[in-house]
C-alpha cells in the first residue's frame, strides 16, 4: 500500500493503485486511467482477501477519505505507519535503517476510546480504536437530489459524503449536526456551494473537551451574519455540556476552512479541556490535538526526551495554545514558545496564568522569522533544548539553519508526516546532530497519517 493507503498491485510488471484494496487482497480490478508505467484502477471484486482484511465498521469508509485504513486489522494498520516512517527516514532521510534508533510504535489501546458511550456500544466491524477524536470539521452542502448534507469529504475531491454517526468522533457531533440541518431547512438557510461560490452555512467546527466535557461548535459562514442565529444558538444550547456557540466568517473563495473571524453568539468563545494536570482554554481558530489519550503519551515522551532538571531554556515552536509549552515550564527554567495564529497565543498566554505557571514567555509569528530575529539579538543567550512541532510541510529552512546556529544541546522534532521530518533531520544531522531516538505515535487509528517524536543530540566534537 503507498501513503495514502491505496493498494498497489502489479501485473506483469506494470504497477496499479488501487483504492481500497488492502496490502494481501488477491483482486479482480478495473482500470480507469492508465499512463505509460503506472496506472490507477478500482476494485471489482476480491478473488482472495488478505488475512489482514476486516469489515470496515463505518458504511462510508471507502468513499470517505477520513479512514483510509478502516478495512485493515489494527494490527497491521500499526506496522503500515512503522514501515512508513522508516521508510522515510531511510529513503529521504538517508539515515541506515539498521542504525535506526527507533521505538516499536506506541499504538492505543482498545477499551482507551475517550468517546465511545452508549449510543455506540451497538456498532460492530473494523478493528482497533473508534471514537477518539475530540474534533470534527463537517462540510454542509446539496446532494443531488436537492436534500441539505453533511459529512465528510470523499478522497481526493469535494464532493460531500453522508457520513452519519462517524465513528471516529463523539456521539453527539450527529445531534449537533441534525440540530443544525433542522434549522437550515426550516429557515431556508442555503449550505455553501463551492462552484458558484453562494450560499452561506460552509462547515460546522465542533470540539468537545474530554476532561470536561464543555463542547464547542463553531459555523463557518460565507456571509456577515447567520439569520435567525438566536433560535440555533438557544437549541444548541439545550444540548448538554455546549460551553460555546460561535460563528466563523469566511467570503474567500477557498480550501482553507476557518477564517479569520469568529462571533461569540452564545457561552463563552472557548472551552476548556485537561491534559494531565494542566487544564487549557481553546479557541475555535486554536489547534489543539485530536486524540486526548494519546496526546498524554506523546507530551510525555516529548518531556522524557528533554530530560529536563530545572535550569534550562527551552523554546517551543509552533507551540499552539502552549500545551507542549507549560509541560516543559514546570520542569525549566525559562519557556518561550512561538506560534503564528495570534488567538492560539491569547490562549497560550491565559493558560499560564490560568495554572499558576510564570516562566513562559510567547510570540507571535512564523517560527523562520521570530526566531532568526530573537537571535540576531541575543546571540550570546544559551538554549538548551528546541521543541518544533510544525504542520505537514514541515520547518523553513531559515529555522532549521537558526537552530543549529543557538546551538542547543538537544532538539526534540515533534511531526505529524514523516516524509518532511526526513527531509529536515537530514538537514540537522548534516550540520552537528545525530538521531537519538525515534518514537512513532498513533495518534489517528483508522487513518494513514502518523506522529512521530524524535530526540536529537549535538554532536560534542562540533
Ligand atoms: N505544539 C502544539 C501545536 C502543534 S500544530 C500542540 O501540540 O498542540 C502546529 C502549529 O503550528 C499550529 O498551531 C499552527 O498554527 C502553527 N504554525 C503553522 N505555521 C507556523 C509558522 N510558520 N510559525 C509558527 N507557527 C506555525
């Protein structure tokens, strides 16, 4: 299977991928577009199943492209994302793969699901963990036949995918949903069309804090206004543990889901959540990891990693509403954390008040440009450890190249696509440091992506 899970088959020496066939599938298939040494094809029957294949428990996984992995034992979905990392590590990276110091990943535990309530007892198929995570972005839309939607993005494309009761998420995401369809209908509010770039209601952002239980949702609008918004906002309301009710606007013509600004209509503008003993307060424009259970393990490989004994100065790029942040603070002396979207900072900055923690200090901005210019002026500052935990696309050059120049004893890379965290260890193992360990994180079960944490250590001769 490649990285995004598709199968690839070959016959007689020419390679095909193919969605939804599983590493192991004997296979009956068709193809629908064929270029010179490579082509792509679906599946039409399969001849043999692969001892790896399961029933997938959702009806929409293979349309879907949220679980790229639903058909697969967990098992084995476990040791495609270790070969995956690898793999990476060894083909872009250039590190030997014997010399690899990687962990075996630290997969979830089934029984660990942090949403799975009554309403899903029922659910049968699939294998491994359902229901752990704590967010949802649901595209609104027209289906053929004129009925308002909501659910999932199909692979590779726009087109809207009824996704009803996923299984990945809280149950009352579908009560949120249903909520929100009900008045749309009633009301004649339009769902946003992509083509024509009309209509208003784009996706509903809900989130709902583990610990807590405070749930937030968040409507994305391509308008000024919601219509009506009191009578959604008082039945939202009425659903238990709904801490916020707000509404994002975005007019742009774009892929891009949450626009810049959000409209508190009810509750207050964020919620709250635990992760270990801090407690955080998170805004809908915020990040904030989906998988509350396995985020504590990661944070705490992050901090084990570190090594820290209370005297250092630690930095925390791309640090989000400083989770990572105030884990590292209770145990250094000095915290700074960067990160671009200036409300994930508010929260950030409220957060260390909010749990009593003082040695934290955050700006606002892209990490290649806070960090060079801090540097610029304090070049004689010692830091001793760097957490980056950037997006897909992985860190600019510029900071990777500012990094080593501070000189810091150890850099802990957090990623979530290994094939970037290659690219930039290559880069840092080049100039002065070595790879330590390596600990690859299922942070998303049933899907193809996965974290991974890496300690760095200066090489002492440079
Ligand atoms: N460490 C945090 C957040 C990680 S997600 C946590 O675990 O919760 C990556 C974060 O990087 C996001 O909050 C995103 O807004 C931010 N980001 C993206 N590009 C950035 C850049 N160029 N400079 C700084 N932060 C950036």
């Amino acid at each position: 299977m490649n990285e995004q899970g598709e199968g690839i088959g070959r016959v007689n020496g020419y390679t095909l991928f193919i969605k939804d066939a599983v590493i192991g599938d004997r296979i009956e298939g068709k193809v629908v577009k064929a270029k010179k040494h490579y082509g792509y094809g679906r599946v039409l029957s399969i001849l043999e199943p692969s001892p790896f294949r399961v029933t997938p428990r959702c009806p929409a996984a293979a349309p879907c492209g949220g679980c790229q992995l639903q058909a697969m034992s967990y098992e084995r979905q476990l040791q495609f994302k270790e070969d995956k990392v690898r793999n990476h590590l060894v083909r872009i990276g250039g590190f030997s793969e014997d010399s690899l110091p990687m962990e075996p990943i630290l997969g979830m535990e089934i029984g660990e699901e942090p949403f799975s309530e009554k309403e899903t007892r029922g659910e049968t198929g699939g294998s491994g963990p359902f229901h752990y995570r704590n967010k949802g972005q649901f595209p609104f839309g027209r289906a053929k036949d004129g009925r308002i939607v909501y659910g999932f993005y199909a692979g590779r494309t726009h087109s809207i995918v009824e996704a009803e009761g996923c299984c990945l998420g809280a149950p009352v995401c579908e009560k949120i949903l249903q909520t929100i369809k009900r008045f749309m209908e009633e009301y004649h509010i339009e769902p946003y069309n992509e083509e024509t770039h009309s209509g208003l209601i784009r996706h509903a952002l809900i989130r709902t804090g583990y610990h807590t239980g405070e749930i937030m949702v968040c409507l994305v609008i391509n308008g000024d206004r919601l219509p009506r918004a009191q009578v959604l906002t008082d039945r939202l309301m009425e659903i238990k543990g709904m801490a916020s009710v707000s509404v994002n606007i975005n007019r742009e013509r774009t892929n891009v889901i949450l626009g810049e600004k959000v409209v508190c209509l009810s509750g207050l503008p964020y919620i709250t959540d635990r992760i270990g003993a801090l407690t955080y307060k998170i805004s809908p424009q915020s990040f904030y990891q989906v998988n509350p259970v396995q985020t504590e393990k990661l944070y705490g490989k992050v901090l084990e990693y570190a090594g820290l004994t209370g005297s250092e100065t630690v930095w925390d790029l791309y640090c989000g509403i400083g989770t990572i942040s105030l884990f590292l603070a209770q145990r250094a002396k000095q915290v700074f954390g960067v990160e671009i979207v200036p409300a994930a900072i508010e929260n950030a900055r409220e957060n260390a008040k909010l749990n009593g923690i003082p040695n934290t200090e955050f700006f606002v901005g892209k990490a290649e440009e806070v960090v060079p210019r801090w540097y610029e002026e304090h070049e004689e500052a010692s830091v001793d450890v760097i957490v980056v935990d950037p997006p897909r696309k992985g860190c600019d050059e510029t900071l990777l190249k500012t990094m080593v120049q501070m000189r810091p004893g150890k850099i802990i890379y957090v990623s979530c696509d290994s094939a970037t965290l290659a690219r930039d260890l290559k880069y840092l193992c080049e100039e002065a440091y070595r790879v330590e360990k390596v600990q690859p994180v299922d942070m998303f079960p049933q899907g193809v992506h996965c974290e991974v944490c890496v300690e760095l250590g200066r090489n002492k001769t440079i």
